[in-house]
C-alpha cells in the first residue's frame, strides 16, 4: 500500500522532452508522462508545460506526491534552484524552484540532471550501498557525478563532477568547451563520430562498410560503428580500440583524483558498446596509483534512461 | 596567555626529517624541533625518535599540548591513524596513530603529508575563508587536497586529491607511477628537470647556459632552468613557458572536476618561479568550463615550508 507522502515526483527537463515521472520509496516508477519541450516559447511556457506534464502524470495514480525533483541540463544555484544558465534550452536565470513549487503546492528541490542521474544510480541503481561513487556517463558528450564520503559534490557554483572536461591530450582536439584536448573530445559520442569520419577521410577504402552502412561520410556517427563491429569491420575495431583506450586514461584520472570504491558507467557510448567497462577496468587496473585501485569496483549501470526521474525524485525525499 | 589545553602538537615524518611543533590555536608556531628520519633502522626506532623530537620541542615551552596531528608522506587510514604504506619511510601496516597516542598520553590523529598542508592551508593560509578549496603543491611530484563544501576529501582508501596523476598526455612520458603521460611527468620538478636534460641532448649549443651553470647535462634541474632564466636565456625561457602551459592545462582539469572557490598553489616549482600561478590563472580562465572559472581566484600559498606542521595541528585541534 503506497500513501500520498510516500511517492515523489522525479521530473527532468531536457532540450527536447520533459519527463515526469510519480516514484515510490524503493525507487519504482508508479506513473510516467512524457511532454515536448518547445523551448523557442521561453521558460514560462515550458515551465506551464511542465506544471501540465506533472499533472497528467498524477492524473494516472490514486496517490499524490509529497515532493518534488527536477533534474536540468544546466547549472543551477543549488540554493535556490534557480537554473543559472541552461545553454540547450536557452534558458539565463530563470527561478524554476519558486514557479514550480508555487504551481504544485509542494516542495521542489532542482539540481544538475547529471548530478541527479548519479543520484538516482547511488540510491537505487548500480551505485547502491557505497559512500565512495563516481558516475561517468558517456554519451554524445561526457558527464558525471560524485560521492564523495557519503555526500554528493557539488563545488562552488553547481559543476563540479563535470569530468569530460577534464584534459585528456594537452593541445589535443578541440572541444566544444573553450578547452582543447577534453575527454570529452576524444570519446564522447560527438568525438567518436568525428574520429571516424576522418579515419574514412583519411583511408576511404578501409572505410567502405562504415560509408555504406551510414550512406554517406558525414552521417557517420557512434552508432554507425558499432554496426560495422557487429559485421566485424576492421576499421570499426581499431576505432573502437582507441575509445576503451581513451575512456580508460581518463578514468584512470578520476580513479586518481577522487579514489571511489565504485565507478559506475552509463550513457549511450556504453548501451552501445558495453565491452568497454571491462576494457576501461583493466586499464584502470594497470594504470591507476595502487592504493586507489586496490578496492575498486567498474559496473555498468543498470538504471538506463529511467535514472534521470528516479534520481531526481529521490534527491527531492532526501532533501525533504 | 596560553594555556595547556590551547596548544596542539604538528607533527611532519618525511624520508630525511621528523619536524615537531607547538601551534596556538591561530596558527603561529610557539616552538620547533627537528630530527633526522633514519627510515633503515626501522618503524620502532622512527617512532622512539619521533616522541624524542616531540619531547624536545615541549621541553621548549612552558606549556603542554591537548593533541596532537601527525602528518605522512603515505597512505594513512583515516579511522585508526595507521600507515598503510609509505615508500619513502619503507612503512606498511604501522600503528603510528596508537604507538604515539600511547607514548604521549594525548589524543592523536594521522594523516597523509599532502592532505595536512591542504588544512593549514585552508585554516591559517591562502585558502582562509572559503568551503571549496584545492590546494596544489609542485614540488619534486605534484600532490594535491581538496576541501569540497566545508570537508576535506579522502575517499575511499585515503588518497583522494592525487591530482598530480591525472592523465595530461593519453600515452605520453612515462611516470614514476604506473600510468604514462601524468600532469606529474610534465610539470612535476623531475619532469621540468628531465625535459631541459633532454632539450640539452636536442640542441647543446642551445643548452650551453643550462650546462654551464649545472656542470654537466645530468645534474641539470629545475632550479638551473630558474637561474639560466635570471640570466635571460632563451631555453630556459621556452622551457619555462611549455612548464607554465603544463600546469594550466592540468588545472583546467582540476577547476572543470572540482569547482573551487580558490586555488592555492605552492610548492618549489612556484617559490622557484612565481610568476606560474599568473600564468595557471590566465590559462584557466580562458579554457575552463564558463560557470566554473566565473568566481576563482588562483594564489600563491604563504604558508611555506610550515603548512605541514601547522596544518596537522589544526587538523589534530579540530578532530578533537
């Protein structure tokens, strides 16, 4: 029997979809609506569709909730809630807690939707029962999450954990930060995408099953790849080498840098390849300092596109 | 007017020297006594002179002290104040936290070198007053600690802030740890002393300054590179320039991971060449990620050789 203070509402706000969802304490999703997000209206807009998104998710269950997370790809002061810059729905500081909280009645806490996903992944997914978490997720670009001691980190102004910015080749290739060399730009999805395009530029005959899988070079992306793998394709192998490999120097940092007992790796790059957790724990195995690998899980995740709204709704419980 | 219970003992144990201190709650060092490590004979003899050199420097003042911090170039557990390894020392599995609580007849507590500089620093230093704080030290290595929200991390096994170890060149110079291509290997005082040896074997015409001043290509260091750069050379101009991009490409990473505040820099490589950190801070904010490099400020420390010693008293008085 579930009663109303038991469910939260987990919602995330995306540049292109709004997704509520009602979760109850074990962090099952009783209920779930899905709503565009026309961000080209502006924030009000999409903040009355989101309130309407809300409702047409609670219209499902017998049950209300008792509180509210909503997760953004943003920064957010974690304060006030207020999205400080949120570039995918062009979105300047805009007070998403106060407008949301006034139109439900009930708390709202906002937060990063990377830092909400580790949440979720912490309290009810791959990243359960450890006080020492980081959550990587690999998809177009590089995100990720931090528990440290039992406390996720936040940083001065909202951003810690964004690890895909972390330089991974000094003077590498440019990324789409103003760095240059990121992670990111190496085995994030974009890059990878990138990196075979110019392995066909570079060796067009090498790169025949890619170009006809994908039609033409330009439509060549990480999915693409890993359709040639499946045919066995070469190329696709040797592309794929250097993604463990680049995925595994960089973890090898994270391992360095915050020395957690698990890493957890989600996102679309590893959905699509989950060869490379274990590729990027033997690496970390041979690379990372002794004492910080010496207790050290690396698991995929188990939450898939589910831990955005798990995630947020059970950091809006814990915050209360 | 001191009083006994307002004095707490820092300790320092390194490879060459034990330093013991007495520092009054403001961090000023009330006396000071210092004796040679003489790691050969053994952790029971190391400990003997440790209370010996502890004893002297009480027998300094008129007052006691009501704890006592002890810092180590090691891996420390954090709950019981035992060093798990020490390289340096040739320690594994030594009680220091309980051999030295018992011979003193105070409270005392254990931690690694690094992360006791990171406290004075962040209590009695350049990182006063703020709750995210990475402090970074380029010594010989490059070590690092992090406060995060008002707390010092440690992660899981103790070595959390090893930020010297972060990956700045996929597959580039070996390192003295397991990884290649470390932040450590190319900004690092051996680093910065290996890179001018081998620009010498390069170009020795070019090096003739360096190889003057040093006396022979292999004991050419970081501090020849600082005094042909007092004498206008241009190698050691460029060689400079190359450490100060280093260093700004390795702590793009930091300000992306970790999103401090502030920055404290220290160590010789800084005292030996100050004008880094202006150069770090202009790197930084021209490549970090926007929101994170909006309000950083990265300084120099003031602490000097005495944030070890300061630094663990203060942890100590505040562990209680």
């Amino acid at each position: 029997m579930t009663n109303a203070s038991s469910l939260a509402l987990g919602i995330d706000v995306g540049g292109t979809k709004i997704e509520s969802a009602l979760v109850n304490p074990s962090g099952t999703v009783v209920t779930t609506h899905r709503h565009p997000t026309d961000a080209a209206r502006g924030p009000d807009r999409v903040i009355d569709d989101l309130v309407t998104c809300v409702q047409e998710c609670l219209d499902q269950s017998a049950d209300d909730a008792s509180v509210a997370g909503i997760g953004v790809a943003g920064q957010v002061d974690s304060e006030t809630g207020t999205v400080r810059s949120a570039p995918n729905l062009d979105w300047t500081d805009v007070p998403l807690q106060e407008r949301v909280a006034e139109a439900l009645g009930i708390p709202v806490h906002v937060l990063n939707d990377v830092r909400a996903i580790t949440w979720g992944v912490w309290q009810h997914g791959a990243g359960r029962g450890v006080d020492d978490l980081v959550a990587v997720f690999i998809g177009t670009g590089i995100g990720g999450g931090v528990i440290s001691d039992g406390r996720m980190l936040h940083g001065h102004r909202g951003t810690a954990g964004e690890v895909g910015h972390t330089t991974l080749v000094a003077d590498g290739r440019d990324c789409h930060c103003p760095n240059r060399g990121c992670w990111e730009a190496y085995a994030g999805g974009w890059a990878i995408a990138e990196r075979a395009q110019a392995a066909v530029r570079q060796d067009p005959e090498a790169g025949q099953t890619l170009l006809d899988l994908a039609g033409s070079r330009d439509a060549i992306t990480g999915r693409t790849v890993n359709e040639a793998l499946a045919q066995g394709d070469p190329l696709a192998h040797t592309l794929t080498e250097a993604t463990s490999r680049y995925l595994g120097a960089g973890m090898t940092s994270v391992v360095n840098t915050f020395n957690p007992e698990r890493i957890v790796m989600g996102g679309g790059v590893i959905e699509g390849h989950p060869a490379h957790v274990d590729a990027v724990a033997e690496i970390v195995r041979e690379r990372a300092l002794p004492p910080a690998r010496q207790r050290l899980d690396v698991v995929p995740s188990e939450l898939g596109g589910q831990a955005g709204v798990v995630g947020a709704a059970a950091y809006a419980r814990h915050q209360g």
